[in-house]
C-alpha cells in the first residue's frame, strides 16, 4: 500500500494514495489508519464507560499493549473460527471469552468506521493515472470497499459461528474517491503559487452520500473588498484541492480545504467539472477559495465572507472562512455564483436569481419561462409540481435552477443561459418521493433539521450553455394568497410596474438563510447585483424594455410556498396556471 498521507478530524478520513491501495484483509489490519480509527472509537467508548471495553481486562485502562493483541486478534479471526484464535493469539482470551460481546464491539466498530465522510485522494505525477480512470479507481476505492466488507463479514462469521443469509451492500470504502494532477494553468503574474495545488481530474461518488455539515443555514452578504484576499491566505498542497468549475460560459477556479472537503465534493452534483480541453490555454473568468485557515479574513467583518475585484488582471477572487460558522454549501455555491454574476453584469448581461425551463406540451406547443425570485420562493418547487403534472407534457428542459443570465441577441432575442448542471433543493418542499426516486445520486445534507438539503444532477451542460429565447418571465411570490382577487398568475399593464415588484424583490422567509419575516433584497438577488446596483439597473431597464417591445409574457407567479399547509398544494396550483398559460399564449 502506498499511502501518501492520511488524516483523521471531525467525522472525516482523508486518504492521500500515490498508487494502490491494501491488496488483502491482513494488510488492511495491519495498517495504521486501521489503528488510528480504532484507538479514536475506544477513546469515545471510554468517556462513556461503555460495556463493550468489557472485552479488556480492565475497560479503565487500555494499554498500547491490549490494542495490539486486539488488533492481532481481529487479524487471526479473518481466517480462523473464534475458537482456534487463542492457539494463534495466546493472550486474546479475555478478548474472545464472550463472543455476544466481542460480535457487538466488532459491529460497533464497522459502523464506527462507516459513520465517517471518507475521501479517497489518488494523486497522479507521471504515472497518468487520470489516463485511466475506470482502473485507478477499480484498484482504488472499489478495492478499499471489498477489503472493509471482506474483513468485516470474515471475522463476523468467526465470531458469530454462522454467516448471514442478508447481505447489505452498503458503501464501507471511501464515499468520494478522486483522481488528481500537479498542472501548470494559464495564471497572471502574482497568482502561480496557485499551480502547486493538486487539480482534480476525475471524481468517483457512492451515493447516497449523507453528511452532516456543521451549519444548515447561511448569512451576510458577499462584501467587495479592496484587497487581495488570496495574499492573506496561505494554502498548502497537502490540504487544499481544486475544483476547475464550468459555471455557465465561464471558467471558475475553486480551491477548497480538506476542513471543507465534504462541501467542496459536492461541488460534482452541482457545476459541470471542466476537462483538459476546457482548461487548455484559458485563464480563469474568477478563483473562489472555501476553508481560509485562521484570522486572517477577520478584518473584514464578523462575517468576512468577502470578494476582489482584480481590474489590472480581469480576474474576481472570492474568499470563504474555514471556521465552522461556514460549514454551509450554501456559502460555497452562492460565492461561486456571485463571481459569475458580476463577471456577466460587467459584460452588459442581466444576471437573473431564478429558474428556467423550457417546457413542450403534447399538443406541440412550447415556451421558455423564466421564475425569478429569492430563496425559497418556490421555483424548484413549481418546477417539481410540473414534472408530476406530466399528462400533458411532453418534455421539460430544465436550463437553470438558481441562478442564469440574459443576453440580447442580434435580432433582438432575449436568450436566456444557466450556471449550474445540478440543483441544491430544501428536501421538505419536494414532492413526496421525489428525493428518494433519485437517490441513488443524491448527496444529503443535514437530514432531519431545519433546510435540510439535497444536491442532485437535473441537467446537461449542453442545455445550460446551449441558449433559449425566453417567453415568458414571472416573478415567484410566495406570500400571497390566491383567491378571487388574487390570481395565481398575473400579467403586469406595465414595464415600470413590472420593474417595480422586481427591484423589489419582496419574499416571506423560508429559514434558508438567518433572516426571518417579509424581507426584501434588490432584484431578489444579492448575488452581485446588490453589489453594482447603478451598472445593474442601467442593464435591468434595457432588458425589461425589451421584454415588452418583443411580446414577452411579463407577470407575477403565486407560489403559496410559505403558508401553512400550502407547501405543496401552491406550487401545484402554479403549475396549473403556468400550463394554462403556455396553452393559450
């Protein structure tokens, strides 16, 4: 086995391999991860005195002395019932005298070692492992996983005397496993360090993948700063990665630290992963770093979540704290899209916080429409509610889920383009079953608290980039109520009423964030408009003047999200209206 490094910290195991992986059982025993993980879990049983260190002479005081005989117990028992051990291991009688006891302690340690995020690093120099992935990975984490396995169910029928007639397939390797290379990127003067950070090439996931992130819930804003916060920031080879991001059109370099590894590989459900082509020769459009180390953000505020602009080089940097407080997804992915959003504002395009799709109905008719709207105003939700209301849908597209922008083309098109490949989706406001019919590729985050969360693929980067003339834009209200006066769709007499409930950009809050009540950001989207609102209403003004002079449909949508007991009744009720809509435009 040629283990680099490896690191055991906060729930997470992070294994750092040149080459292979342990080839047999006892090599895995034998190794000293396997121990470090063993002695972490006895230290834990014994805070709380636990009966299952009553397989020790004395449970108060376990010695190095009794881990070793532990360990060579558990490496006899892979082959050998439990009552020839003692033949082999003459001082592991104590150990093997109640087998009940020693089959709960070996269970309580598999499911110790499973309760980890496990990450699997394969660093490729010159032996082009990202070459051939299939096989680095077949003799990486797919071998890893059959070892654990193996063990396990070996020394359970030793112990046990029997063998299961179940078997369960779970994920007892590494969850994550990537393949990763020391490049040279087209960087400018004063950014090359960044080269020494491993890049990542190829990434294999065993989903679903539950985690358990130290935050549900994001707050502040991202603050322009006038300093480079990546001087400040000193990141080391062996635990920082990148993750070259396709975020939309453009190429956004993300760096995240292994504090955050568990954040920064969910990246892979959400944003396309550039491949050598999409890097070769190309400069990055933004650099986004998660997991900064220490205080050195903390000059910029209690919540230094913070971005520059770098004019000279045409280049945004992003910077995250590694502190626990930021221990969020929505941190990462809302930074990486405001990096994207100044970048499209600068180049005279209208960033949009929203959903859009592009729907074909049965009878041939067809629309692109675009929701746009704040956090947990029920975009992805309607979304969802359409999907079940498939009778009379031949197909839906979807192009962005959170975040896109406008252009215009030359024959006065308003086309519109996404950011992301995936959605990040409060798992209480989907349809029942939804998650779960998807959940063999579903990463979960922070199941059973409040925005609990999923991180699932919904489309192909061919339809995020492709461009589609827009038809119809609504503005997501989620809290009002539909009734006689209030209509669940509703088209606006006016360009400046429009604008106005726009750049207002009223909604009820859904918990996602630390902000409570009725709450009002500029263009629902402080997500890099807020930061250049003068530049962004000149754009916005063009653009909605253009939504009337070329027959767009411009209106306001119910969505009901935030009532009780409407949470999923409203988004269907919009999605009827949506469909009445598209049939009779």
């Amino acid at each position: 086995m040629n283990i680099l490094r490896n690191r055991v910290f906060d729930r997470k195991v992070v294994i750092r391999l040149k080459d292979r992986i342990c080839e047999t059982p006892e090599e895995l025993v034998d190794s000293e991860l396997f121990k470090r993980v063993l002695k972490i879990m006895l230290t834990e049983l014994g805070k709380r005195q636990s009966r299952l260190l009553e397989i020790f002479n004395d449970k108060n005081c376990i010695t190095d002395n009794d881990i070793t005989i532990l360990i060579s117990t558990i490496r006899a028992l892979i082959k050998l019932p439990i009552g020839q051990v003692t033949s082999i291991v003459p001082q592991s009688e104590q150990i093997t005298r109640d087998p009940h006891l020693l089959e709960e302690f070996l269970r309580h340690f598999y499911n110790y070692w499973r309760s980890f995020d496990r990450f699997l690093i394969c660093h490729s120099s010159d032996d082009d492992l990202d070459k051939r992935p299939y096989r680095t990975f077949h003799t990486s984490a797919e071998q890893l996983m059959h070892l654990v396995r193996a063990v396990w169910r070996g020394v359970y029928d030793n112990v046990s005397g029997t063998h299961p007639n179940i078997f369960r397939q779970v994920s007892s390797g590494a969850g994550v496993a990537a393949i990763t290379v020391t490049k040279t990127l087209p960087l400018p003067a004063g950014y090359e360090f960044l080269n020494t950070i491993p890049v990542i090439r190829d990434v294999m996931l065993f989903p679903p993948l539950v985690i358990d992130p130290p935050m549900n819930k994001r707050t502040g804003q991202f603050v322009e700063v006038d300093a480079n916060p990546l001087h400040r920031a000193k990141l080391s080879p062996d635990e920082w990665l990148c993750y070259p991001a396709r975020v939309g059109e453009l190429l956004i370099n993300i760096y995240f630290h292994e504090t955050f590894y568990d954040l920064g590989f969910a990246l892979t459900n959400l944003f396309e992963l550039a491949d050598d082509q999409a890097l070769e020769g190309r400069k990055p459009d933004a650099i986004c770093l998660l997991g900064v180390q220490g205080t050195v953000l903390d000059d910029y505020g209690v919540f230094p979540t913070v971005f520059y602009d770098d004019s000279a080089n045409k280049l945004l940097v992003g910077a995250i704290p590694g502190r626990p407080e930021f221990g969020y997804f929505g941190y990462l992915k809302k930074m990486a899209l405001t990096l994207h959003n100044i970048c499209v504002i600068k180049n005279k395009r209208l960033p949009f916080h929203g959903a859009l799709f592009h729907i074909i109905l049965k009878s041939g008719k067809k629309a692109t429409v675009l929701v746009m709207g704040d956090t947990g105003t029920g975009k992805s939700e309607t979304l969802e509610a359409l999907r079940i209301l498939s009778d009379d849908i031949q197909d839906i597209i979807v192009i962005a889920d959170d975040m896109g922008s406008l252009a215009i083309d030359d024959n006065n098109r308003i086309i519109g383009y996404g950011t992301e490949v995936g959605a990040f989706i409060r798992l209480d406001d989907l349809q029942p079953g939804y998650a779960f019919g998807q959940i063999d590729r579903t990463i979960i985050m922070n199941a059973g608290q409040t925005n609990a969360r999923v991180v699932l693929p919904v489309t192909s980067y061919k339809h995020v980039v492709q461009g589609y003339p827009v038809d119809i834009v609504l503005y997501a209200n989620n809290f009002e109520q539909v009734d006689n006066t209030h209509s669940a769709i509703h088209e606006f007499a006016t360009v400046e009423s429009a604008l106005q409930v726009f750049r207002a950009g009223e909604a009820m809050s859904k918990g996602t964030t630390t902000s409570s009540g009725l709450v009002h950001s500029y263009f629902a989207n402080v997500f890099g408009p807020a930061q250049y609102p003068e530049l962004h209403d000149e754009i916005a003004e063009r653009y909605f003047r253009t939504f009337s002079t070329t027959g767009l449909f411009i209106g306001e949508m119910r969505t009901q999200l935030s009532i009780p007991s409407w949470e999923q009744r409203g988004p269907e009720k919009a999605a009827h209206a949506l469909l009445d809509l598209i049939r009779s435009r």
